[in-house]
C-alpha cells in the first residue's frame, strides 16, 4: 500500500506514522527526518533548506518533490510507503500522482488525524526530541524519566526551533491555509479517511488502521464492482 497521513505539527503524525508502517509492512517516509540529516551532513540540498526550516516556513515545492520522488524509488519502498510530511499543497500532490503513475504505482489512501488548533498549541509548547534518534517526548504528556535526557539513547533532548514562538504559530497557519485544502483534493478522488487524532495514542493507532484497511476493501470491492 501507497499512504499519505496528513496532520498538522503536534498532532501526533511522527509517532502514528512509524507505529502504522510497522503494522502494515510498508516504509515510513519522513520529509522533516530526511530534510534534517540532510542539514546535519551539511549537504547542498540540506543548506538550502536549513534558512526555510528555522523559520518554520515550508521548502519550496521543487527541493521537495524531486526528495520524495527519488525516495521512494528506493528498493526498501517496493514493497509500499507510509508518507508523512508530503505532500503539504495541491502542487505537491499532483506531483505526487504523476511521479507513482511513471512508477506503475498509485496511492492507496491519504488520512487525515483531526486535532483542534488549541490541542496542538498545548502539545508543542511541551514538545522535545532527542538529539541522536529524534525520539519524541513531551512534557505534560510523555515526559522522560530523567529531564533533558532522552531514556532510549541517553543523549540531550531539546525543542526545534520551528516548535517555539511565533514560528509554531506560523507552521500551523501554514497548516490550516494551505496543506488543509489536500483534504478536498483526496476527497474528490474518494481516498480520504478521517481519524480523531485527540485521543490517547493506542486508541489514535487503532483508528488509523482499521480506517487504512476499511478505505482498502472498500477500494477492492469497486474494483470488482
């Protein structure tokens, strides 16, 4: 299967994307993982977009779309990808349909977690990764046993800088202008599912995969139909 899950920052994507890859046997392929260690290794493409990422602005459409694309042409994809993070506009996912046909694929279903802006806000205000796996916790709500420590690695948690002040605010208007009208988009072609991403994380996990392989048998039976 051929996913997209579409949320917005601090609406839990990273953490439900690498759970439902895993439970459906497909790679989960992150934008923001693959734009930082590009960054990291101090790359052509990662120094392009290190000045729009620490604005919290998006990276222009064309760095992207040739980053994804070659991404999932990799041999571990094969088998199908969970994208997370892409496509985030209405070019991106034209793009995106085009790029799989060349492929000979085609995508499965694009679901969307539902969190209310307040949540989010809350949620990232907390929000710190570790430095050496960018493992993810929170304050309020997954602190770690040791603060500023991350219990996995060992290593320094921190907070991003497009989770602080106003460039949180930016990412979510961002969101909700421009990567929200996809919803349209994916409905129009009958492949869109709505999770309740304000819930605990098992229950959010649950949803997502019974809602992933409910959008799968409903497509096998027009198929048939």
């Amino acid at each position: 299967m051929n996913i997209i899950l579409v949320g917005a920052q601090g609406s839990g994507k990273g953490t439900q994307a690498a759970r439902l890859a895993q439970a459906l046997g497909i790679r989960h392929v992150a934008s923001g993982d693959l734009f930082r260690k590009a960054v990291e290794e101090q790359t052509e493409l990662g120094l392009q977009a290190k000045t729009y990422l620490d604005r919290g602005d998006l990276v222009p459409d064309d760095i992207t779309i040739a980053m994804i694309l070659s991404r999932i042409q990799q041999p571990d994809c094969a088998a199908g990808v969970l994208l997370d993070g892409f496509p985030r506009n209405l070019i991106q996912a034209e793009a995106l349909d085009k790029g799989l046909a060349e492929m000979g694929r085609v995508l499965d279903c694009t679901v969307y977690l539902n969190v209310p802006r307040e949540v989010l806000l809350h949620r990232l205000s907390g929000r710190y990764i570790c430095r050496a796996h960018q493992h993810v916790y929170n304050i309020a709500t997954k602190p770690p046993k040791v603060p500023g420590i991350c219990d996995l690695d060992g290593s320094e948690l921190y907070q991003r800088p497009d989770d602080k002040g106003e460039a949180v605010q930016r990412r979510l208007e961002i969101f909700f202008r421009e990567t929200i009208l996809l919803l349209d988009y994916y409905k129009r072609q009958e492949k869109l599912v709505e999770v309740n991403g304000n819930q605990s994380i098992e229950q959010v996990h649950k949803d997502l995969v019974e809602g992933v392989l409910g959008q799968k048998r409903r497509t096998a039976r027009d198929q048939k139909e």
